[in-house]
C-alpha cells in the first residue's frame, strides 16, 4: 500500500481515537524490501505509529500505541497534562 495511503488511514484511526499527530519526513525503508517509511507521534501524549510500504515478514505495514489506545490527553487543559 502506498505511503500516502496508509498514511491517510493511520491519521483518521488516530484522530477518533483523540490523538493529534504530527509526521516526519517520508524515509527509504530500512527493512530492505524497498519502500517508503514515515512516522507520526502525538503532540499531546507523546503516543506514535510507524508506517512500512513493504513491512518485513514478521511485521505490519500500520503499527504503534496511537493505533491501540486513545490519547490520555485529549480533554485535557495544557496546565492539567504537565500534572498527570
Ligand atoms: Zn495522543
């Protein structure tokens, strides 16, 4: 799947799940099956996902805590966040 597409699906999954991701650069994969890689990673909880366009045998082209629970941080003021 292509790079903008999972990562299309990874930010909707993230966004009901209350996260507010932010990406890096695309990067060539360093599995070496070819591909593109990018990561995202939550400015609230710190919670992040990776996406592999050709992820290795043992692994997934859609993966991290962001896809596996819901930001602990969304209903929360900044000043509450720095407390929990
Ligand atoms: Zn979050």
């Amino acid at each position: 799947m292509k790079i903008s597409t999972l990562k299309r699906k990874a930010g909707a999954t993230a966004q009901c799940r209350g996260h507010k991701m932010i990406w890096s650069e695309v990067y060539r994969s360093p599995y070496g099956f070819g591909g593109d890689c990018q990561d995202g990673s939550c400015l609230l909880c710190g919670d992040v996902v990776q996406l592999t366009e050709n992820p290795p045998p043992n692994g997934i082209d859609i993966e991290g805590t962001a896809m596996s629970r819901n930001c602990r941080y969304k209903n929360l003021m900044p000043n509450e966040r720095a407390k929990k």
